[in-house]
C-alpha cells in the first residue's frame, strides 16, 4: 500500500509517500480502505519533536474513514466506517489511564491506503457526510464534544467563547455549540476567517491581534461569556480571565502559544473562575458526538482536501495556521 511516512525530525519534506507493506489485522481487528485521512496539529508537534515519546519512523494520521475490507464479524464488511481515534481510555470516564493512546504514533496512522484497528474502534459513517467530511470529525470533534459537553457543562442559551477559530477543533466547536442552542462569539488571527464565523451565526467576533480585544468582544455580544473554550494558551489566557463572567468555566484542550509567562492570580480567585483541562474523549463521548452530528446534521468546515501524494504542502499549510477548519487528505489519490 502507499503511505506517508515521517522518517525524521524536520521539515514537511520529511513525510515521505512509499509503498510499504499492507497491514495485517491481529485478532478482533478489522481492515479498514481508508478513502479520506484528517490532519492535526498533533502531526506538526511530532514532526517538530515537540510531543511525548516520540517513536520513528512511523505513519502518522490520528483521523481516517474509509470502508471495511475485513472484520471479525462480518456485518462491518463493505460498510463506510469513522475509526475512534483513540484507544485504552481505561474505567474512569473523568480521567484516561495510562495505557490511552492516540493513532499515528507509535501504532501506524491513517496517512494510508490501509489500516489495522481493533473492530471495537470502528463507528458507522452518518449518511449525510462524505468520507472527507467524516475523516474532519475524529480528534477535533471528540476534544470539541468533551470539552463543550463534559467538562464545559454547557446550557441552552448560554454565551461561550470559543478562541482560534480558524482551527480544527475550533469551528467544530462552533457548529456544536450551535447545535446545542449556545449564542457563539469567537476570536481569531484573521479577519477573513472572523466573517466565516459571522457567517456562520457568530454574535461577536473579534482579532486577538488588537490590544484589550476581549473589551471589544463583550461589547459586541452584549456581555462577557460564562464559558470559553480555548486552545491557544499562552499570555492570551490572561485576556480570557478578563473577558469572563464571574463564575465563568474556562476549558483548556490545547497550548498552541505554549505556557504563560504570567497569569492575573486575583482574576482567577476574585471572579471565581474554573479551569478545567480536557484531553481527547472516551468511545462513549465519541458515540455521542456522532449522534449529534447526525442529529443536527453538522457539516464539518473542510478548508482544503489534498491527494496523499502532496501531503508535505497538506502539512505546511497546516503548520502556517492558513487554513479555517480541516485539512483533508484524499486516500485514493
Ligand atoms: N487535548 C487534546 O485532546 C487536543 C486535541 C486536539 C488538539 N489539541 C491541541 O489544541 C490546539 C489546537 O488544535 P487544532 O488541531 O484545532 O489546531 P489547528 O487546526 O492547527 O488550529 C490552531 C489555531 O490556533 C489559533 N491561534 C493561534 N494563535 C492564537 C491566539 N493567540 N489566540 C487564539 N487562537 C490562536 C489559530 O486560529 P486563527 O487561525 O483563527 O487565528 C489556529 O487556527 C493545538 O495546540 C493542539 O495540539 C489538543
């Protein structure tokens, strides 16, 4: 089969396309034709050497859809299937255990023609999206989903800031939050993306880049957010403690400005602020997740779709943060 494998440490140019030979699924696996691959900010860290137990070289991709060429039973054979993305969540839905991993490192990933996972991992495609659409949803719709649901306890009619729009998570986020009866404000580095989010039933909208943004933002909704969703990090954080209701949950699910190199202490205490950290989410969550695309009929944002054969220029415009939503590689081409 064709894959894309990360051979070293470096530039995109170090994702190769090779052919490699075709998975063999173990038992209670099931082989998957993989027809679309999504692409993750996860891919850039473990090209830059920027993730925990970096193993190479390896087939990365975290996100795949395709449809079941094998399975131990065979209902699943011919049917388009979404692959969880992740594995080993462990018995407490609150917490992963230790042995939770994600696909695309070290286990093969779904820059592929082919992949191996257990059965257990896979979930039907709903009939609305294609396989492109499917291949946006695996990590950035379960991190959205837990985030927003789970850990961000979101009400009907309630103000939630979802910072970065332009990511992945991010305008998943937004649709979900829509979906869900939420009023979604939003910020972002780019005034092209901040009318897609206009456009896409944002009550505010906002660029990070202006100093004292979050003044702005309240004003334009017409009052701060009592939840902020937010993957950046970074000095920002101190924005979204002033941006805040009291008693406002702040969900972090990511560090793309890295750690702060201060943090506004008494914003923390004197508005009593949550932070909640998130990561990823159980099948269940997943499960979930699906349903309420299916139920609302959610259409991921897909901003490119690549052949797999150009997955180093997939990578580096994933790396310069150009894209809104998802970058898509098409399998078969
Ligand atoms: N914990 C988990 O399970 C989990 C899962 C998925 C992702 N993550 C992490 O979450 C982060 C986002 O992931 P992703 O896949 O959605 O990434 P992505 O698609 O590459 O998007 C990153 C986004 O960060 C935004 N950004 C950059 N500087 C910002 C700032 N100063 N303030 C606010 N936003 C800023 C940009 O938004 P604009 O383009 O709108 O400016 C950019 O589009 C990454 O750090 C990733 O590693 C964690």
């Amino acid at each position: 089969m064709r894959a894309v494998r990360l051979e070293r440490q470096g530039p995109p140019e170090e994702l190769k396309l090779l052919d490699l030979p075709d998975p063999a699924p173990a038992a209670g696996e099931a082989l998957v034709r993989l027809h679309a691959c999504g692409l993750n900010r996860r891919d850039v860290w473990i090209r830059q050497g920027l993730y925990a137990r970096i193993q190479l070289p390896c087939v990365l991709g975290s996100d795949g859809a395709g449809v079941v060429e094998q399975a131990p039973d065979r209902k699943w054979i011919g049917k388009r299937a979404v692959i969880i993305p992740c594995y080993g969540w462990g018995p407490d839905p609150k917490v992963q255990s230790r042995d939770f991993f994600i696909l695309g490192m070290p286990r093969q990933g779904t820059m592929a023609e082919k992949i191996a996972v257990p059965q257990s991992m896979l979930c039907e495609i709903p009939a609305h999206l294609s396989f492109a659409e499917a291949a946006a949803l695996p990590v950035a719709g379960l991190t959205a989903y837990r985030a927003l649901v789970t850990r961000g306890e979101l009400r009907k009619d309630e103000h939630v800031l979802v910072t970065g729009i332009g990511g992945g998570v991010a305008t998943l986020t937004l649709l979900f939050a829509k979906a869900l009866g939420a009023r979604v404000s939003v910020n972002s580095g780019s005034a092209e993306k901040l009318a897609k989010a206009r456009s896409m039933g944002a009550i505010a909208a906002v660029s990070y880049k202006e100093k004292n943004w979050e003044k702005e933002l309240v004003a334009q909704a017409g009052g701060p957010p009592s939840l902020i969703i937010d993957g950046a990090g970074g000095d920002g954080l101190n924005n979204l403690l002033a941006a805040s209701s009291g008693a406002a949950r702040i969900v972090v699910y990511g560090a793309t400005r890295l750690s702060p190199s201060k943090l506004d202490m008494p914003k923390i205490f004197f508005k009593q602020v949550d932070i909640r950290g998130t990561t990823m989410g159980t099948d269940d969550e997943f499960r979930a997740m699906l349903q309420l695309v299916e139920r609302a009929r959610i259409q991921p944002v897909i901003d490119r779709v690549f052949p797999l054969s150009q997955a180093v220029e997939a990578n580096r415009l994933l790396e310069e943060s150009a894209q809104m939503g998802k970058i898509i590689l098409d399998c078969t081409k």
